[in-house]
C-alpha cells in the first residue's frame, strides 16, 4: 500500500470543485516555477538586514543576521516568509516562457495551479497576478507537503497521466510516495538554487527552463495518447 498522505479540509474543498474527468492532468507550483520566488525573497530579506547563507533549498536554516552572522530560529525565518507574501505576492515577476508553454500543453492535458499559500487575500492576489500574465486555470492552495492534494487531484483519471512539477525536495519526494505513478518534474527557476539542488528519487526530468520542459511534457503526453 503506498503511503498516501491526506491533504487539509480546506484543500480539499477547492479541489472538490474542480471537474474531474478521464484526461490528462498537469499539476504546477507556482513558485520558483511560475513565478520568480527566490529573487525576490532575497531582497525583501536583504532589507531587512538577512541574508542566505548558502544557495540552497534549507529556507528555515539558512537565514542569518548580515551584522552579527547569528543564523535566525525557526520561528523567524517562518516569519519572514509569512510577511514576505503579505506584502510581495501581488508583485512577483513571470518565469520566462511558463504561460506560452502551459498554453502548448493546455491542447493536450488539464492544468491545475497547486501552491502553498495561506490566506484567501494572497489566494485572490495570486490568481489575479497569474491571469495577468496569461496564467489562468484553476489554483488551489494547500499547506504542507503536496502528495495528499495531488492523490485527491488524480481522482478518476485511472490510465491517463499525470505530472507534476514543484521546485521543493519535500514536496517532489511527497508526491512520489503518494501517488508512484505521477511524472515528476523538478523545475528551479533560480539559476544558483538550481544548480545546488539535490537529484531526487524518480525524477523524470530535472530543469530550470520551460522551452525544455514544455518539449519533455508534451512528448510524455502524445507518446501516452498514442
């Protein structure tokens, strides 16, 4: 029996309402992926006098003081990222060529939007971000690792596939566990936490690039619908 994790009530909900039917499926994270998320955050922090230590994806662990170089608790760097969205997710700026090539594959496959994210004001900010740069399918928001929202999304699509593209260890590793038969699709838009991540598990494809992602996607896709 696989080891399916169950995703909140609240997720639950909004992907309740999202039509199911026997197709294929794309799920993708937002951040790092669709949107600029590292860059960002970087400067937010470095006005605040913090910095990363090192390029990689340890964000609770990695976060120091620039005067005194003390590593900030847990609790802070929670923190930190928490205010970061409150006041930055209206303003993040597109990954290069995610919304023509989600709209290549959109020919092929549904697309749903799963992100972590709390708040129904950040929800509606991201959603309104997202359509303005030609993003627009359904977003669900989840907290936590994602395998319990991806096995609750591949309801009723028994045969068809599905992939799945998240820059997060956690949550690459979530959905391989929960639901094995998932692609999965590491995808690092930051060139330096790129090149420091870590190779995961069952990884079909490892990329910082949507022109190349987008060719991998669709060729799994028409190779499956053959």
């Amino acid at each position: 029996m696989h080891n399916i994790e169950t995703a909140n009530a609240s997720t639950l909900k909004q992907i309740s309402v999202i039509k199911k039917r026997a197709h294929p499926l794309l799920i993708c994270d937002v951040d790092e992926v669709l949107l600029h998320f590292i860059p960002h955050l970087e400067r937010y922090m470095n006005a605040r006098g913090i910095y990363f230590r090192e390029a990689v994806y340890r964000l609770t662990e990695n976060m120091f003081h620039t005067e005194t170089g003390k590593n900030l608790p847990d609790h802070e760097c929670l923190k930190i990222i928490y205010e970061f969205f409150e006041s930055e997710v209206s303003k993040q700026e597109a990954v290069p060529h995610a919304a023509a090539q989600l709209k290549r594959l959109s020919k092929h496959c549904d697309i749903v939007i799963l992100t972590n994210l709390t708040g129904d004001q950040n929800k509606s900010a991201r959603e309104d971000l997202l359509k303005s740069i030609g993003i627009d399918y359904p977003l669900v928001t989840n907290q936590g690792p994602k395998g319990g929202a991806v096995a609750a999304l591949c309801a009723e699509r028994d045969g068809h596939p599905i992939i799945f593209v998240d820059d997060s260890p956690t949550n690459i590793v979530s959905v391989g566990k929960s639901v094995p038969h998932v692609q999965l699709v590491h995808f690092v838009a930051d060139p330096r936490f790129f090149a420091t991540a870590e190779d995961l598990p069952n990884v079909a494809l490892k990329s910082n690039c949507w022109l190349e992602t987008g060719d991998f996607i669709e060729d799994l896709l028409i190779t499956a619908l053959r």
